[in-house]
C-alpha cells in the first residue's frame, strides 16, 4: 500500500533547515520518509494523534534518542508533512 507524499516548498525549506543544523540525522531522516511513504502505520514511526490546537494533525518520530516530530495530514494516500524539528520547536 503505497502513499504520495507531497511537500510543500515550507517544508522543504524546514527540513533543509533541520538537516543543515543536524547532519547526523539525514540519514535517518531519508530513511523515515521512505518508510513513511510505504506504511504510515508502521510500529518504528510511532505514529499518533495529536491533541489542542493540532489536533487535526499527526505525528512521527524520526529518533527515539533524540525527539524530532513531524506533523502531517492523510487525505486520500496523500501524505503531506508540515513541520519538523524537535518537539519544543514543533510544538
């Protein structure tokens, strides 16, 4: 079951903020987008709802050691993130 993402120019000025700030992460950063598009749902991305003013939103972890969110929008196997960074500068 294979998902579109879809970036929007924002985001791929934030991601390449955030590769540029953290360079070890690129990687892992490349390899969550890969499996994002092939299964949002996968257990590694530890996908949840989130709640407030975002709760139209959801989120994954790139990282288990060192937090980094990324919020997106499911429509129609169209996935396409909105932010990423840290989950103080998320949030």
């Amino acid at each position: 079951m294979k998902y579109e993402i879809r970036l929007t120019d924002d985001f791929k000025k934030r991601a390449a903020k955030f590769i540029k700030q953290h360079k070890d992460m690129y990687d892992r950063y490349e390899k969550t987008m890969r499996v994002l598009g092939e299964n949002p749902f996968h257990p590694s991305l530890r996908l949840h709802k989130l709640k407030g003013n975002l709760g139209e939103y959801y989120s994954i972890s790139i990282n288990t050691d060192y937090r980094i969110i990324m919020e997106f929008m499911i429509v129609d196997k169209v996935i396409t993130p909105i932010n990423i960074g840290t989950h103080d500068e998320v949030y």
